[in-house]
C-alpha cells in the first residue's frame, strides 16, 4: 500500500508540473498570434493609402506660336487634358524645355475629379535660339509619385526674351588719381527672370563703400586710393547666372611740383628783391593753398599774404629764412626753402639813411659804454636774489625735465597701444558709426553721408579732415 500511494503521488506530481508548462506555451501563442494580427491590420489601411491616383491624360500636344508678329515661332504652347476615375486627386503637370545643356522647368498645379476632366496650358517662352526638347510628366502630387511621362520632340524656336545681363565700364582718366573725376557705368536686365517673376538678387563687392543695388553710376571720384576688384554677380529663380569683372587703380595725387624763383638775393636794402613760387608739372596754384615762414635776423616770424610772390626789397639787413609750404586740393603738401641776405646800403646821405634806419635797419648794442648797476642798491643784496632766483629757476627746470620724461613714457605707451593692427580697431571704435575703410598703405578712413573723408591719425588719435 506504500507503494501504490507513492506512486499515485508522483503521478500528481508530474501532472502539476506539465500544467504551467502548457498554460505558458499557450500563452506565448496567443501573443504571436495577436502581433500578427496587429501587423496585417496596421498594414491594410497603409496600402490602401498608398495607392496613387488612377489618372489618364486623354490628350496632349504642343503648338508654337509667334508672339511677337515677326515672322518666327518664339513660344511652345503645351496642351493638355487630364482625366481620373477617383472622387478626387490632386495633379501637377510638369513640361521640361531643354536647349543647349539648360533644361527648365514649369507646373500647373491643380485638383480633378472623376466627373470634370482638366483642360490646361503651358507656355514656355524662348530663351535662346534653337531646338528645344520638350518632355511633359505628370505626377500625383499627394504621394510625390510620377505617373505619366511623355517627349513631345523638338522644336525650333527664336529667342523672345533676353537671358539676364549685366555690365560694368569704367568712366575715368587712363590714370587716376584721387579726387579726379571716376564713375562706375552699370547695366542690368533679367527679361527671363521678369517674365516668369523669378527675379534673383544683384551683388556686387570689392567697393569701399555702400552701393544701391540699383544705382545705374557709381561715384568712385572720392574713393581712397588703392587696387579695386569690382564683382558683379546675378542669378535668377530659373538658374541662370552671369557674372561681371572691373579692376583698376585709384593713385594718391602726386603733392605739388614747384620751384623758387629769387630775385635779388644778396641785395642791399632798398634794391629790388622778390621769391616767386614757380609750378612744375601738373601742378596747378588755383586751389592750391600757399603759406610762407620767413624768420628774419632776430630770429622773429615775419607775417606774409599766401600769395604766390612775395616782395623782400625792404628787409633788413641780414640773413632770413624762407620756407614755403604749397597744399594741394587733395591734402598733399611740399615744403621748399631758400635763405635770403641783405646787406647794408652805402653813399646814403644822412636824410636817406634816417630814411631807410627805421625798423628794417639792424639794431647794434653799445657795450662799450655801459656801466653796469646793482639791481638792489649793492652787490650784496643782489648776488643773494640772483641766487635765490637761480635756485626757483633749477627746482622749475627739474619739474620740467620730469614732464618731458613722463610724456615720453606716456608717448611710449600710445605707440604700444595703437600701433599694428590695434590702430583700425581703435579707429573703426570711434568712427561715430560712419563707415570705414582700410586702404593698402594701412590708413584707416571713414566717409560722411555728404560724400566728405577723414584719415585716422594715429600720431594725435584723431580724425584728420581729408580736403577735396
């Protein structure tokens, strides 16, 4: 009997433990079977919806046409009829002219259903003369899936619009110089891009200043000098490019070119004696701004009108320095100098020599007749207020000489801070929000909106007005 309940026990046992085994096995069936369910049933509607159109185009063709009147076709006239069996689809009609490796592109966009058909057109205006090849496709335009294509041959055709053109020409002097007259002649037309309003954006670089896009002349007669590279470019929504090149060279103006001319050096007082500038060259004195420096025997400046010619007959005897500044329109300026002597007159009478002893006759010193006198009553008193007065004089010479040494520190620093590249940083910092520009030579300029320039001086840190 031991036997027996022990082996029903274990027959138990074994049929517990197959149970789970079986439920798990089921389990993992129904869960498979519910995925592929959910798979076939995600897929369906998928399908379904990605099934294009049922579109026919029932008919198609191409005319040309001369718009013009002048005896040539100059235009493709693409039409079309597009049918559907569908409640609805959404169509786009694509017709392709290609000539000379460019092919272009152009839709009709539209919605049609199974009860009105689309009767549509397409026109594609000559660009260039020749055969054009045109293909025609039309696609489903909810799926993006192309559902007809068809060639229609080629066709010869003459040009009616004018693919986009520009062009510069530079209106100056074979040489130019600054502040000489320069303009920049520009010309543009895009009869493509206008007649299928697909204008594209003019550029242009290279210049130092702002241009408008469409200004027909530029003004480069107050451009710095240096070497321009002008760009031009163009390009349409259909494509097409063009491209334009200017270079040319704007010099600094030569500063003037001049002579002295001297008449009666070495003269005495009272005889004819003049400095003429006399210009060289192509320097021209109208505009040109003249100031004389002359220091006479004492060493004093003498006031002279900016004329051209200046009149020495009465100077004094002696040596006198003359120095000359011409400045030209441009701001360019060249010094010259020459020393004129005069030397006393002889055989004057008394009355001429009182005539001529004034102002301009050289002062002379009596030391031989001078008694020298105490300044405060005895020498003394007064060798104790040189002294003092010497000493004050040595403390201010001392506090001089540590000003001259603080400003050359200071003069130091600023060399450090602007000098390199760190000057047109500064420069375009304080340009007051003008625009700037760095020519070649390193000199930074900015221009007022009245056309008007200023060069950053970086010796003071200012702006220096450059004449015109």
């Amino acid at each position: 009997m031991f036997t027996t309940n022990s082996g029903s026990s274990n027959s138990t046992l074994a049929s517990a433990n197959r149970s789970p085994a079986l439920a798990l096995n089921n389990l993992r069936k129904v869960v498979v079977l519910l995925c592929l369910f959910s798979i076939v049933a995600a897929a369906i509607p998928v399908a379904s919806a990605q099934t294009a159109a049922e579109v026919s185009m029932d008919s198609i063709r191409a005319d040309r046409l001369d718009l013009d009147n002048d005896g040539t076709a100059d235009l493709i006239r693409v039409v079309h009829l597009v049918n559907t069996s569908e409640p609805w689809a959404s169509v786009g009609v694509e017709v392709i002219a290609q000539i000379d490796g460019m092919a272009l592109s152009f839709w009709e966009n539209f919605t049609v259903n199974s009860s009105a058909p689309h009767l549509g057109s397409i026109d594609v205006a000559a660009w260039s003369d020749g055969a054009y090849e045109i293909d025609v496709r039309v696609w489903d335009n909810e799926l993006e899936v192309l559902l007809i294509e068809q060639n229609l041959g080629n066709f010869e055709l003459t040009a009616s619009l004018m693919a986009p053109e520009i062009s510069m020409r530079l209106k100056a002097p074979p040489i130019i110089h600054t502040g000489e007259s320069c303009e920049i002649l520009r010309t543009f037309s895009d009869e493509v891009g206008d007649h299928y309003e697909v204008g594209g954006v003019l550029s242009i670089s290279g210049v130092p200043w702002l241009v408008s896009e469409d200004a027909d002349i530029i003004d480069c007669s107050r451009w710095p000098a240096g070497n321009y590279h002008i760009i031009e470019q163009y390009q349409n929504g259909l494509g097409f490019f063009v491209r334009e090149e200017l270079t040319f060279t704007i010099l600094n103006h030569p500063p003037p070119s001049f002579d002295l001319l001297v008449n009666g050096t070495n003269g005495r007082l009272g005889e004819a004696c003049s400095v003429e500038v006399i210009p060289e060259g192509e320097t021209n004195l109208i505009g040109t701004s003249i100031d004389w420096q002359v220091s006479d025997p004492l060493n004093e400046e003498v006031d002279l009108p900016g004329t051209a010619e200046i009149d020495c007959t009465d100077w004094a005897p002696g040596l006198h320095k003359v120095r000359v500044t011409l400045t030209s329109p441009q701001g360019q300026a060249t010094v010259d100098g020459v020393n004129i002597i005069k030397v006393p007159p002889i055989n004057l009478s008394a009355s001429e020599l009182d005539n001529v002893s004034g102002e301009n006759w050289p002062t002379h010193s009596a030391g031989a007749g001078y008694q020298p006198e105490p300044i405060l009553g005895n020498s003394a008193t007064s060798a104790a207020a040189v002294a003092s007065v010497g000493l004050v004089v040595a403390v201010l010479l001392g506090l001089l000489a540590g000003l001259m040494l603080t400003r050359k520190k200071s003069e130091a620093g600023y060399d450090e801070v602007y000098g390199g590249v760190e000057v047109e940083q500064y420069a375009q910092s304080e340009a007051d929000g003008l625009p700037t520009y760095t020519d070649p030579q390193g000199v930074v300029w900015r221009q007022h909106p009245d056309g008007s320039m200023d060069w950053f001086d970086p010796q003071s840190g200012q702006w220096a007005s450059y004449g015109q």
